[in-house]
C-alpha cells in the first residue's frame, strides 16, 4: 500500500472506530485495516519510514577511515 492509501484507511478508521467498517469505507479488508491499525499503534507504518539521504561527507568517509 502507498503512504496515501494507509493515511486514508487510518483516517477512516478513526472516523468509524470499527475494522469491518473501515474496511468497507476504504475498500479494502477488514484484515488489512487491523494490520494498518496495529503497525500505527507499535509506531511503524507499513514499512514506511525515513529516507536515508546522502550525507556530505559520505564520500569522503573512505578515505578517513
């Protein structure tokens, strides 16, 4: 699922406070909405998280260490 797709399930979760009705909502299971549920609440969302980005000194960590 894209970040978009989980933000709007989660946004209807919290407007219908109920798997099943969530699901139906958001067109998709009532098995994915718990999943989306419980990744939110351990803090983690479906494998979305930071972006490593390059750092300025990346390349020059070679020839320091």
């Amino acid at each position: 699922m894209s970040r978009e797709e989980i933000v709007n399930v989660l946004e209807a979760f919290g407007l219908t406070g109920s798997l099943r009705g969530t699901g139906e909502l958001a067109g998709v299971s009532h098995h994915i909405v718990a999943g989306c549920v419980a990744e939110r609440d351990e803090g983690r969302l479906g494998g979305v998280g930071p972006v490593g980005r390059e750092r300025i000194i990346d390349p020059l960590l070679a020839k320091i260490g």
